[in-house]
C-alpha cells in the first residue's frame, strides 16, 4: 500500500513555470494505492484515460507487459480533483510507487520524481515540476527550475489554514498554463509575481505570515485571468473579514477556480468566519506531511 500527500501552493503558481521560485507545502489528505493480481473485477485503468497512460508509464519502466489486465488497483482519495490541491501528482505516485513495489522494487524520491513529472505532462501539457516535487518530497519546500530546497522554518507547520471551495475549474491546468501563455501583459505579471513570492518566502523565513504580499499575489493572479468570479467574490468577503486569502494552484476562469487558501493568526476566529461563508472548507494544517509505502 501506497499513500502521497496532495499540496498547496503557498506562492509562485505559475510563475514557476517561467523559471522563478515557488513555495509549495504537503497536505495530510492525499492518496493511497492498494495493487493486487487481477481477479476480473473492473479496472479503473481501462476507464480511465490518465490511469491507462501512468500504468503504460509503469509497464515500460519495469519491462512487464500488460500490467493494466495483469493488476487490480484500489485507489483512495481524499483530495478533490481539478481543484489545485495536487491530485494527479499524488495519484500518479501512489499508483506508480505501489506497482513498483508488487514488483519487488523499492523507489527512492529520487528516482520517483521524474516519474510522477512524465505522468503529470499528461494532465499539465508542460509541468514546472514543483507539484511532482512537493508530493513526493512532502513537507514545505522552495521549488525553482528543477531544484528543491526544504523550507528552513517550521512557522508555516504552526499555522492553521483554512482551504476553501470555489468550485473545481472547468479548465484542466494546462489549459489555464496556455491562457498565461497568451497573456498580453504575461511578461511583466510573472516577473512581479516572482519579486512577490522572494519576499513572500523572506517573510516566512523570519516567522511572519505576509498578509500584504499574499493579497498582492493573489491580485497579480486575477491580472492574469485565472481567477474566475466565483473565487474572486469568496476571497473579497474573506478580506472583508480580515481573513488574507488567495487561490491556490492554477486556477480558473471559467465556473470554480479550485481551493482558496485562506490563513487568519487566530484559527477560532478563522473557523467561525468560513463556517458563514456556507461553502465547503476543509480545515488544516500545512506541510507535516510525506509519501509512504510498504505500510498498513
Ligand atoms: O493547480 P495545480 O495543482 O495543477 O497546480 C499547477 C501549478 C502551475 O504553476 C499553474 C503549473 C505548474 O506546472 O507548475
């Protein structure tokens, strides 16, 4: 049995996909993966399109034919899909370390990662690498052009964060990582973005939640046009609040924009708050989290 954390994105969602830092923390919910000889039972890969190509993935790597009708897989998620919490990254892990481990074969992180990031291109178009990074790496940790770097303060472990429903987006990731692409003003957006997220991440180094420098995140991301209204609308009414609050994860623009993450330094406070917002809001901690295998 197999389980990896699903994420956050604290900073730098897709600026990280033009080479700048992002902060990334692990969640506790995630996903786990049970393998076992085929018994006739249907298999979720011959349904699934995504499941399909991560086994087609595995079947090469091990040199084992057939491993789709070979192999009944029992996945468990605990993470909402299309809704920026790192779901595909977490599922291609767990399937992929769990398959691995039916076959006798242990998996570093090392070599883990560049799997999970050739499993994730099917769901991204071009993934940066920090979601396969943080799911497999688990923890809070900087991510900049293939580099990984743990977080060298435990202040965002002591937090309690608020993740907030917008809606899953109708936009796959990629989709959303093709508008930025296109984006008139793309150039300049992103290399603010990336100044934001260096003092974001200097700011957390020293033990303060950056409340200023969150919502000029998140106001650089509505400029880009991954912020659709729903999420916007949610995210003002947390500001009125006093709640600091952005999106998390790649967005969208057309229905939901994924989970909001939303952060206040009295968490009552920050409970009650959601509670009145009448939508779906899962309350967390960030990044003490890892992937595990092999355990019951
Ligand atoms: O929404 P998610 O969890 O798929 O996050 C995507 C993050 C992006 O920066 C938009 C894309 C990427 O590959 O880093």
């Amino acid at each position: 049995m197999s389980f990896y954390p699903g994420k956050v994105i604290i900073t730098g969602e897709h600026s990280v996909v033009y080479g700048h830092k992002a902060l990334l923390s692990a969640l506790s919910l995630g996903v786990t993966c049970e393998v076992e000889s085929s018994s006739g039972v249907v298999n979720h890969a011959t349904t699934d399109p995504y499941l399909k190509h991560i086994l087609q993935l595995c079947s090469r790597e091990l040199g084992v034919r057939d491993i789709e009708t070979t192999l009944t897989l029992k996945i468990t998620s605990t993470l909402p899909a299309k809704s920026g919490l790192g779901s595909s990254a977490a599922v291609a892990a767990a399937v992929i370390t769990a398959v691995f481990e039916y076959y006798g074969q242990h998996l570093s992180s090392a070599k883990l990662y560049p799997l999970v990031l050739e499993a994730e291109q099917y769901v991204h178009g071009r993934s940066s690498g920090a979601d396969p990074s943080i799911v497999v790496h688990g923890g809070s940790l900087l991510f900049q052009q293939g580099v990984t770097t743990p977080l060298e303060s435990d202040f965002l472990t002591k937090q309690t964060f608020a993740l907030v429903d917008s809606g899953a987006a109708t936009e796959s990731t990629g989709e959303m990582v093709a508008l930025v692409a296109h984006h008139p003003e793309r150039e300049a957006l992103i290399v603010a973005i990336g100044a934001v997220s260096e003092a974001i991440v200097s700011q957390l180094q020293q033990g303060k939640y950056p409340v200023s420098l969150i919502r000029e995140n998140h106001l650089l991301l509505a400029r880009l046009g991954v912020v659709g209204a729903a999420a916007q609308d949610i995210i003002e009414q947390l500001w009125r609040m006093g709640i600091v609050a952005k999106i998390t994860g790649a967005g969208g623009k057309t229905s939901g924009s994924g989970f909001i993450l939303a952060w206040h330094e009295d968490s009552v406070f920050l409970r009650e708050q959601v509670n009145r917002l009448g939508v779906s809001t899962i309350i967390t901690q960030l990044g003490n989290n890892r992937g595990k295998y092999n355990e019951n």
